[in-house]
C-alpha cells in the first residue's frame, strides 16, 4: 500500500516536524513544499494498517494542523521507469 500525505503546520515549525517525520518507519520521504501544504510525505507499507498508523502517529506530533491523505489506486499510472 503506497499513500501521499500533505500537512499543514504552525509556521516556522517545518524543520522539527520533518526531523521526527524521518524516525516514523514506513515514511519513505519527506519534504518541505511551497503553497497550500507545507510539508509533503510519501508512505509505503505492506501492512493493510500501516498508513492508518503512520496517519495516527502525525496526529500526535505538535504543529501539525492539518492533514490530507491520498491513496495511490494500482494500475493507473505509475513511475516512468513501468
């Protein structure tokens, strides 16, 4: 299972965010993006639960306050290199 997760968060607090986004396992990167979201996050896992985890692990965090998720639907799309 493969999901994007954007999140908003209090100003200035994207660098301590982003440093305890990379001790969650299954984050398979992170980055701080420019518009509505502030930070960008893509998630891999073969546990059918372990987005919901990674998703109730942010919840936790300080200075997040918002998040959105997107599942990734097989089969439509995909990297260039398929």
């Amino acid at each position: 299972m493969q999901a994007y997760i954007l999140l908003t968060c209090n100003s200035g607090s994207e660098t301590d965010i982003i440093a305890e986004i990379k001790k969650i396992p299954n984050v398979k990167e992170v980055n701080g993006v420019w518009g509505k979201y502030d930070i960008f996050l893509k998630v891999s896992t073969d546990d059918p639960q372990g987005i919901d985890k990674v998703v109730s692990h942010l919840r936790t965090l300080r200075d997040i306050t918002s998040s959105y998720t997107m599942h990734v639907l097989y089969g439509q799309g995909g990297t260039i290199d398929e």
